[in-house]
C-alpha cells in the first residue's frame, strides 16, 4: 500500500502526492501505437475547406462540405474558423476511433459570405 493511502485511513487531512495506476498501464505515450495524434489531426484539418457565414448582429457559422455534420460558431471570422479547425480534428479523431474511414478534402482554404447589416 503507498504511503499516501495509509496517511488517507489514518485520517491524515493532507496526503502527500497520490499516484495510482492501473496494473497494465505501462506509462507509455497512447501514440505509441502507431495511432495518429491530436497534433495530426491539426495537421490534417488545415486542408479541408470551410465555408463561413453571417455576422453581425449574430455569430459566424462554419461547416465543411467534406465533412457533413461538422459546425462551429464564432463571435469573428477569425474565432469561427479556429473553432472550425478544432472541430475537424476532433471529427476526424472519433471517425478513426469508430473504425472510419477519414474523407478526402477538397482543399484548403476559408470562403467567407458576409451578410450585409440591415438598415434602420
């Protein structure tokens, strides 16, 4: 038994540092498997295109037409496409954990459609 689970039944109000671990966690990195990493994911997501709209008085709206169902939203352009980005690797991530397959982009880049504001 480790020290700090001893100092916990003795009723010690301040354990020192408690580190458990599953019997068969080696303490190896999770990408040593060979399986991609979020940081790949990023990678791959710069080259799907997105496609942001509206704006002011509301958020911004990004999607991909590679990936249907992915969305983000935005205060800004820029917030909606950072938001977007992460979306597309966390997307591309849980397709690879289900056992699918990853789409082909169909090419980088931003394409933005203002709406213009409503005169009062």
């Amino acid at each position: 038994m480790s020290r700090g689970i001893r100092d916990l039944e003795r009723g010690s109000s301040r354990p020192k540092a408690l580190l458990v671990r599953a019997p068969e966690d080696t303490g190896k990195h999770p990408s040593s498997s060979g399986a991609p990493t979020m940081t790949e994911y990023a990678e791959r997501a710069e080259r799907y295109l997105i496609l942001i709209e509206g704006g002011p008085p509301s958020n911004y709206s990004a999607w991909s037409p590679d990936l249907p169902g992915c969305v983000a939203t935005g205060e800004t352009v820029k917030e909606a496409e950072r938001e977007m980005r992460a979306a597309i690797a966390f997307h591309l991530e849980g397709l690879v954990e289900d056992g699918g397959r990853i789409p082909d982009p169909s090419g980088p880049g931003v394409y933005v459609e203002r709406k213009p504001r409503a005169v009062a």
